[in-house]
C-alpha cells in the first residue's frame, strides 16, 4: 500500500486526504496543518494522523487538546510520496525539503510550472508525468480547459480556443475576501494568464483567454468558443463529451439554471461536501455553427482537481496506465453523474 503524506490540509489537501482514502492501493500516512483549527479535528475524527506544519507550532496543538504525531519533517520522511496543498508559494518552499528527505512530491496551481518535472492533467498528459519526481496539478481552470479541449483535439483537431472564465471571487470559507459586490476584470490585461497555464499541458494548443471575477463562492464559469478544424453537427460533439466519465453533460429538463442548482444537485445526490469533480457543461448550450463550437462549463474549483492528484500519483509512482488509473480512482470516488436524458431533444428536428 503506496503511503501518501498530505502538507497542507485546507480546501485542497482535506478532499485529496479522502480521495487517496478511498482508493484501495494507496493510504494517508499523515496530513499536516498550520494550526489546530476545525480543520484539525476533521482530521483526527477521520483517523488521520495529524502533524503540525512547523516546529514552532507543536505547542498550540498540544495547548488546544491534540497530540501531534511530530512535524511536517517527520511526515515528509515517512511518506513515499507527499501531496503538497499549502498556500501559493509555500509549495516551492516546501519543494527544497521534498528534495532533501529524496520524497517525490505533487505540487498544486499557484505553484510555478517551472519547479516540477511536468505539469499535470489525466486525460491530456499523464504519460509526462509516469516516473517523474516532482509533478504539479494545474489549477482547477486550467484542468476544465485541458479535459475539455482533449477529446475534442482528438476527435477533430482544435484550432483555437477563445475563453472568458467567470472566476469566483473566493471559496465558501476565505471570509477574508469579502463581503464584496463588484465585478472585476481580473487581471485587466488581456489576454489572461489562464491561456499561457493551459499550454503548460497543451503546449501547441491556440489559446486566448479573459478573466472575470465575481461576489460568488459556489464555482467558476467559463464561456467557451472553440474553433474546431472539422465541422461535426451538435448531436455528435455533445455525444463526444457525455463519453468522457469527468464530463457531465447537464440536461436541460434538470432545469439546472445556475451553479447554486448544480450544486444542490450534487448535495441531493450524496456527493461528499456537495462537491462535483466533473465539469459541467450545459447541454442546451453546446452549439456548432460551421466549425465554431459554443458552450457554458462551470468547474467546482474547491474539487475537480481532486481526482487528478491520485492519478498523478499513480503515473509517478507507476502503479496503473492512464486508463487504468482514471477508471479506478472515477470508480472508488464515485464519478460519472447520469448523462441527460435530454439530448433527444437536441437531436430532434426543430418543430
Ligand atoms: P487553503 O488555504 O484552503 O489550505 C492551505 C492549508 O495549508 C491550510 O490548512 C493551512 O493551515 C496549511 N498551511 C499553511 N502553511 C503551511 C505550511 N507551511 N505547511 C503545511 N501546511 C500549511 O488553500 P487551498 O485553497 O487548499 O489551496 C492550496 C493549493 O491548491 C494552492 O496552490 C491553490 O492555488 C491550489 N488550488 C486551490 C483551489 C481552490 O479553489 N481552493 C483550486 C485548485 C487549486
């Protein structure tokens, strides 16, 4: 059984914590937090054991009732591999110490490409990260760009990409970013980063980008105008993506009209924390003119990254293939919500 340290258990390392739980070749041999806040007793109620960040943190654990396995160092040294969820840029401190104790390492989005051996998505480019040391998952919208763009790439070669991602302003519990009510263009200069970040998985992909951030803390949006090199009608492109089991094809008669119903949706149906590890993309708004491809995707920030750290661990480790660590984590997760039971509808003749 591959032992997986988790430093960093916030928003990120908590739900990768869980995910590595439940698949069934790998265990969590630790998580390690800053401090000992709710977070921390999550952790324990969940009999994972727990280890301060730093040295100097040992007291206000012990001070608030916890009895600390040891410190982050100790972990890293117990771990055959370690998922990095800290903060922005404590990862590329974090990656010295990964180096030191020879303990291979996942870094996450705000990491900079250029520390790690390769930037990570499954379905686009898990073949890079097989053997590799120091890998980092991109960022939750540079993940639902690569899953998306990858099967169509495939399926009909893409010539350019033109995005405008609709960003949440800040996850349900960062109550240090709010209250706001302003929408921003984030960051003014255009295009956006986001584009550039996407190439760090599809280096030859055509893309230009805008950002846009909003008062939500329920998911991201993306606005999506995809010029494809063959001009497949809808029926058969909506088809391509209902295939892709980290794709949820939203049906019109869900009567889904936003992310709070999506996420509604995925609290009613039992996901853990509400969360939805699949992009969502309506289908009513999947659209080919020619051979430019229209939708609306919204990507659950705080989770679809989740499944990609356990196959990035599988790819470094060598424990499965693509296909093989995709179907296993999808499975023991419990991914793949029913596809729609409108697209019929979509394919049948306007009256
Ligand atoms: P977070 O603030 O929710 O959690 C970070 C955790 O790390 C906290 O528990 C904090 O106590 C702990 N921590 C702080 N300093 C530490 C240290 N020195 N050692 C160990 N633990 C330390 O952050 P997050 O939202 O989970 O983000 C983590 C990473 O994941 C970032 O790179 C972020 O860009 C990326 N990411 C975040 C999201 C998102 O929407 N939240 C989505 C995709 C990727």
């Amino acid at each position: 059984m591959l032992q997986v340290g988790i430093n960093g258990y916030g928003t990120i390392g908590k739900r990768v914590a869980d995910a590595v739980a439940a698949q069934p070749d790998m265990a969590v041999c630790g998580v390690a937090k800053a401090s000992p806040d709710f977070g921390a007793e999550g952790a324990v109620r969940r009999d994972y054991p727990l280890y301060a960040a730093l040295e100097d943190r040992l007291p206000s654990f012990r001070e608030a009732g916890f009895d600390p396995a040891g410190t982050s160092k100790e972990l890293i040294e117990e771990s055959d591999i370690v998922v990095d969820a800290t903060p922005g840029g404590i990862g590329a401190e974090n990656l010295t110490r990964y180096k030191a104790a020879d303990t291979p390492a996942i870094l996450q989005g705000k990491e900079d490409d250029a520390l790690v051996e390769t930037s990570f998505n499954a379905r686009s480019n898990f073949e890079k990260a097989v053997d590799a040391d120091y890998v980092r998952v991109v960022s939750c919208n540079t993940t639902g760009i690569s899953r998306l763009v990858t099967p169509l790439e495939e399926a009909y070669g893409v010539e350019k990409v033109r995005a405008t991602l609709v960003r949440r302003g800040g996850d349900p519990d960062q109550t240090g970013r709010g209250p706001i009510n302003d929408i921003l263009p984030d960051p003014v200069t255009v295009p956006s980063h986001h584009g550039p970040d996407v190439r760090t998985i599809l280096p030859d992909l055509e893309i230009d980008t805008m950002g846009l951030k909003v008062p939500a803390t329920l998911m991201h949006m993306h606005s999506l105008n995809i010029e494809l090199s063959e001009e497949p009608d809808t029926d058969e492109v909506c088809e391509l993506l209902e295939g892709e089991s980290r794709i949820f094809v939203v049906d019109g008669d869900m009567a889904i009209d936003g992310t709070g119903k999506l996420r509604e949706y995925a609290r009613d149906y039992g996901r853990p924390r509400g969360d939805l590890w699949e992009n969502c993309v309506w289908g009513d708004s999947i659209n080919v003119e020619g051979s430019e491809l229209y939708m609306f995707q919204a990507i659950h920030q705080e989770s679809d990254v989740i499944p990609e750290n356990v196959d990035a661990i599988r790819a470094m480790t060598g424990l499965a293939s693509r296909e093989e660590s995709m179907a296993l984590t999808d499975e023991a997760l419990g991914i793949g919500l029913p596809e729609p039971r409108g697209r019929s509808k979509i394919a049948s003749p306007a009256p």
